[in-house]
C-alpha cells in the first residue's frame, strides 16, 4: 500500500463518506440499524452549520479510512473535548497504521482546541478495543445510556404536557 495522507472530507465527499459508515455499520454488525442517507451526511456533515467533522485517509488517491468526531465539553474541566464517534479502515488497509494516523490527527485536533480529553465508545465484542488500549486510551468506570425510539418519544411527552 502507498503512504497514507489525511485530509478533511469535504460536500464532495458526502458519498463516499456515507459509503465507508454502511461498511463500519456492517463490520460491526449494526448493518439493521444504519439508516443514514447520502442527504443526511450532506446536510449534517457538510451543511451551513456542521453537527460533526470527518477526516478521511487516503492511498494511491483512493479513501481507505475515516474518523469522525464532534465537540463536547467537560463542566468538571471547564474545557472542551472530542468525541469520536465512528472510525473505520476498509480491510485492504487494516494493520497499516491507518487508524493510528487518524486518531493522532483527532488528538492533534484536541490539543490545538485547547481539549482536555479525546474520548469514544466502542462495543463491548468489538475487536478495536486492544487497538485503542494500543495508543494509550484506557476504558472508563462511565456506563453509557441511551433513550430512543417509543420510550423517548414518550418521555418527551410528559414535558410537552407538563408545559400546558
């Protein structure tokens, strides 16, 4: 494989990004549940105003990886940080340092913006895990929650009610 190159994605790339999460989605399993759109990664990744980056890796000229990450903020620090939230290297490019790469650039982002942490969560089976203790990234005792779908809908409506 030639030298990888980083760069940050760009409207032009909306594709080819939505491309490589559908094959993080199904490497990881999650295929049923990605249901983003080639006009949702337009509009929320490249729109007037961006809810998210995405750094894309390149070799020979082709995309082989991609992180992408977003700001959050510690009250606790008073310092902003990064959240990773998907990275993905195609399996030609695996085992090449590419995924290295990205997250030395993601913390290259974090220590530019004055961040006091890059943080992401990753599934319990997923194989990742010993890649990210590899470069220093070491698990938390946080336990994550997530309200979606009917329960969230309905949560939302008991303030919605409580409102009137």
């Amino acid at each position: 494989m030639s030298a990888v190159s980083l760069r940050k994605a760009d409207a032009n790339d909306a594709e080819t990004v939505h491309a490589m999460l559908r094959a993080l989605a199904e490497a990881v399993g999650e295929a049923e549940a990605f249901t983003a759109s080639v006009a949702d990664v337009r509009r929320d990744g490249f729109g007037p105003v961006p809810l998210y980056e995405t750094l894309i890796a390149e070799a020979a000229g082709r995309p082989v990886g991609l992180l992408t990450l977003f700001p959050t903020y510690s009250t606790y620090k008073g310092r902003p940080c990064l959240h990773v939230n998907d990275l993905y290297v195609a399996p030609e490019a695996r085992q090449r340092g590419v995924a290295r790469r990205l997250m030395a650039r993601a913390c290259s982002l974090a220590v530019e913006r004055r961040c006091c942490r890059v943080e992401l969560k990753v599934l319990e089976n997923n194989a990742a895990r010993d890649f990210y203790e590899s470069i220093g990234m070491g698990a938390t005792a946080e336990v994550a929650y997530t309200i979606r779908g009917q329960a969230l809908s309905d949560l939302a409506d008991e303030d919605h009610s409580e409102q009137e």
